[in-house]
C-alpha cells in the first residue's frame, strides 16, 4: 500500500504551504517508506509515499502522461494493466508501473474509464490543461479514502484522516465505488453491479464456476516484483487462498527470483485455535510457515498505537486489529512486502454465526448485501491499516469484482444454513473446493465451524481486553457517557476505553462520524439483531455472543450475568453445533 494526499485551491501557495504539505504527507510514510514524491501545479498539491510492489526501479509517483499534463497519486493495484495498455497503444508509457494505465486511459476516455479497472485502488488525477481534477475509490474500499474541505474552499483527499483531520474543517470517508468530479462538484456512483439493488437473484449454483472465478481471483493476485506470502489462520477463507496460491507459485514471474515455495503467515496467543489449525494447514499444503506469539499485555500495550493507525473505535475492529498489526511487523521484518488475506468471505457467503438465525432467504441476501456495502468501515479498514502501519500490503482475492458477481448471482437459498441437509455456514464455498480426485484441504480443515479472526487468536484475548478496560474505565464514567459521548455513545466500559483514545487523537466532530454505530451480536447489522430477541440483551461483537450456535459459546467461561441471558442458560440449537463440527 502506498500514502495519498492531495489538495485543490488553496488560497495560499507559498513555500510554508508546500513544507505542510509535506509535512502532512510524512504522516502517511508508514504505508509507504519506499519514496516520496510531490507535484505542485498553481494552488494544486499531490503528494506520494510509496510502497514499491510492482516495478520498484522506475514506478516513484506522481505519475504523468506523455507530456505530463495529466498527474495522478494512487494507491493501490491495477490487476489489469498489462491487458489495459494493449487498448492504449497509441499511448507511450513511462515506466512498468502497473498505476500508469489510470492516467492514459484518462487522456482516452475522459472521467469515464474508472469500471475498465481490476484491482484495488484510490487514486487522485489532476488535468492540469483545465485545472480540473479527479478522485476514486475501488467498487467495495478496500483501500482508504478520505475527503475533507478547509474554510479556504480547498477540497482535500488522503489515505488516511490523520493527514488531513488538523486543516480540514469538515471531512468524511470517501465512498466505495464513487468518483468525484471537480467539474461536477459532487459524487456519483461508477460502481452499478447487479447485486447492488439487493434484489433476491435466482441463478442456480454451480460448483465448478465459483471454484474457478475464485482461483482466477488468487492467481492475478500474485502479481508482484517482491517477496509476498498468505496470512493463514487455519479457517476456511484463509486456507482456501493458500491451497489455490500454492498450487501456482511454478507459474509466476517472481518464482525464479523468490523461489516456489508458499510463505505463510499465523498469529495467536499460545495454544490458541487459529495456531493449531494453521499449523496443520500449512503442513499439508507444504508451506514455509511462520507462527507468531503475541501476550495479552503485548497487545493491550499496542492498543493506542493500534487505534492511531486504524483510525476507529468500533470494538470488534480494534480487537481484530490489534493482532494484526503486531504480526504485520513481525512479517515486515523478515522482508516480505505484500500477503494475501482472506477477508469477504463471511459478508459474501453469510458465513458469521448468527447468519444461522436468519428467518428467510430473502433477509439472508439483504444481510449479505449490506454486509458487503459496508466492508469499508469494517474488515477492510482492518485489513488495509493494520499491514499498513507497518508497510505491508494486504490483497484480498475474495473481494474481486468478477467473483463478488458471481457469488452474488446465486439463488440464497443455497447459502442458508441447513442442518437438516448437512449444510453448515458457507457450505456452497466448502463443498465447491471438496475435490476426492484432488483435495485442495483436509475435510475436517474444509468443514471447519467459523471463528471470527479476535476470537480464533485465543479466547482469552478478549476478555483480557474486557478486563483491562474494567479497570481503567469507572462505572460512574460509563453512567455518564452520553454526555460526554453523545453521538454514537459507547454503551460498555471496552467500547468506552477505546473512545476516550480514538478522541485523544482525533477530536473532531467529523472525525468520530467517520465511525459507525448501532448495535451488533457477532458482527451483525442492526437489522440482524432482530433475527433473535436474546441478542438485544447481548450486544457482543464476538462470534461466540451468537449464543446456542458456536461450539464453543460462551460454555465454561461465562459468568453468572451472561449465563441469565436465555432462559437462564445458555441455550443451543438443537443439531447445530454438533453438525458444525462434524460435517465431513
């Protein structure tokens, strides 16, 4: 990942500005400690801090056309390009830079070219002919993108809000699938997939096209000129995109200079799930495996650099995040520039818990619709910040674009959960890479039962956190809360703690409306709560809050208090679990 700033009709143009700008940009140099660069056009900044992936040599930005009157900043990965530039042959190219296709297809098509791109991306454009400009964000966000305005009618875009947040005196997250016109001064969506309106598609399933549109997803995901690996959990998602990675690391250009051999990734605390299962994942797969301890002290430790570089303060991503981003150092360490992850999969497929409890086909996809519409205030903002922090790049090949529509074109009533006929959470992703001939996983690994990525680290982790912030968080300050937090107002001492950070770094208004709210159970949308009356009682984000449907909810380490949720015990769903578990 790389580190965008730009920044359109300032009123002053004088040296100090240009030292802010760079000085802000500097605020970005985690995401890129490779080069920095800086175009100034009049009263118009774009600035760059780069992380090199593809063509480290000659792809510094700003990037420009033949005669430099189109500059772009971008952050990000055109999967595409080498396809693109054969549409551009008129066109002379200045470097190997995947990013360079985005301002000649500009030159070609005008602002009407952004769907042509595959990848993921966030990219400023200026057109200095006109002084008009630009900006985008790739169709589900993966990578960040914020927009701000001064009280000089400036208009401000960066990667991060840290960069931006102390000039702007209004700013807000860039929507996914949008592009901003100067011309137009407005947003508008260039993103229009079918799924988008939510209507409940009828496409039967077909194994053999989600496995392949899935494999095409890893495989142009590889694309790469430095050292790079797969961050393995042991669960599902995760062990799907080592399995397919694997199977192709002969075929790559970088496998001459990188070897063939798959790296992986796990981290956890001692004897924690994800530990176990990724350990006997990579061992059949035959990766190169690295296995990172992390203590609960070590991460609550992190906690205030984790909130800073994440720039959020809803509970389930700071848990989430905090392991994350302690082995994306650890990674980085060893040399390694770019993984693979598997976030997307549980919005796509309804693969969290409490998808068990959806009443109908027809919510089942809204769920999933929704899910995925706000992946960018959630698991990719994870994703994308937590490697970042420390320059890492993380790429996501369950949220390609081609794949998103396929899965999305199936009839749910294939996704829902089914116990009576066997079938346990994502069961059509499951039974689609249950190869006899050529098993791409063990069957028991293949079937196992979701753990969201807080919980699958160590159970104990999160109720290390719980307890820390019992401790520094009073019950008299947790009484009053909505005086002091009155918009989204934190409604546990955990959820408080981590405001009273978030607020430390970013204490405007704007800044805690880029965080969303509402109530939630094992990462449900609010709507979802609905689906069970116990949940209001229990608003954890934990997959195992989704009480009578994880195996291991809750069952030996609840208290009393929990314990009285549901009809004085914690309930399960009879045939559920032990399906879950066993399904082979």
């Amino acid at each position: 990942m790389c580190g965008i700033l730009a920044v359109f009709g300032c009123i002053d143009n004088s040296q100090a500005k240009r030292s802010r700008i760079i000085e802000l940009s500097r605020r970005l140099r985690h995401r890129g400690p490779d080069w920095s660069g800086l175009h100034c056009h009049g009263n118009c900044y774009l600035a760059h801090q780069r992380l090199a992936i593809v063509d480290p040599t000659s792809g510094d930005q700003p990037l420009y056309n033949e005669d430099k009157t189109v500059v772009v900043t971008v952050n990000g990965e055109i999967y595409n390009h080498k396809q693109l530039r054969e549409k551009l042959k008129s066109h002379q190219f200045r470097t190997g830079s995947d990013c360079e296709v985005i301002a000649h297809l500009y030159e070609e098509y005008g602002e009407d070219f952004v769907d042509m791109l595959d990848g993921m991306f966030s990219f400023v454009l200026l057109d200095t002919r006109d002084n008009s400009f630009i900006a985008a964000r790739d169709a589900i966000g993966i990578t960040p993108l914020y927009i701000g305005w001064g009280l000089d009618g400036s208009v401000w875009f960066a990667s991060e809000m840290k960069a931006l947040s102390d000039d702007c005196e209004r700013f807000m997250s860039f929507l996914p699938g949008h592009i901003y016109s100067s011309k137009q001064g407005a947003l508008r969506r260039w993103y229009n997939p079918p799924w988008f309106p939510e209507q409940i598609p009828s496409t039967p399933y077909d194994p053999i096209l989600l496995r392949e549109t899935f494999k095409k997803a890893v495989v142009k995901r590889l694309m790469t000129d430095v050292p790079f690996g797969v961050l393995l959990s042991g669960g599902l998602d995760s062990s799907l995109v080592a399995a397919v990675a694997s199977r192709h690391m002969v075929e790559l250009e970088a496998a001459c200079q990188w070897g063939t051999q798959l790296h992986t990734f796990c981290v956890g605390l001692k004897g924690s799930p994800d530990l176990k299962a990724a350990r006997e994942v990579a061992d059949y797969l035959g990766t190169r495996h690295h296995e990172f301890h992390f203590t609960v002290q070590e991460g609550i430790d992190a906690l205030e650099e984790v909130i800073y570089h994440i720039e959020t303060y809803d509970v389930t991503t700071i848990r989430a995040s905090t392991p994350m981003f302690l082995m994306s150092r650890k990674i980085k360490s060893l040399g390694v520039k770019m993984v693979l992850s598997g976030e997307g999969s549980d919005e796509i497929f309804g693969g969290y818990l409490y998808f068990h409890k959806a009443p109908n086909k027809e919510e089942f996809h809204q769920e999933t619709c929704q899910k995925i519409k706000s992946l960018h205030l959630y698991d990719c903002l994870r994703a994308n910040k937590s490697t970042s922090a420390w320059g890492l790049e993380a790429r996501v090949p369950f949220l390609d674009k081609e794949f998103i529509n396929v899965a999305m074109s199936i009839d749910p009533e294939w996704k829902l959960i089914r116990p009576d006929l066997g079938r346990i959470e994502k069961w059509i992703l499951r039974n689609a890479f249950d190869d006899e001939q050529n098993p791409y996983l063990p069957k028991h690994i293949l079937y196992r039962q979701k753990e969201q990525f807080s919980d699958g680290v160590g159970y104990s982790w999160i109720d290390g956190l719980k307890d820390h912030a019992n401790k520094q968080v009073t019950d008299a300050m947790l009484m009053n809360a909505s005086f002091i937090y009155p918009e989204n107002t934190p409604t546990t001492k955990e959820a408080y703690y981590y405001r009273s950070i978030f607020e430390k770094f970013f204490p405007k208004n704007a800044a805690r409306s880029t965080v969303p709210g509402g109530p939630s159970v094992a990462c449900s949308t609010a709507k979802a709560v609905e689906w069970d009356a116990a949940w209001s009682k229990n608003p954890d984000p934990s997959g195992r809050a989704a009480l009578g449907v994880h195996a291991a909810a809750y069952e030996e380490e609840v208290d009393a208090k929990d314990a009285n949720l549901i009809n004085g015990s914690p309930q399960k769903l009879p045939g559920i679990v032990e399906k879950a578990t066993t399904v082979v």
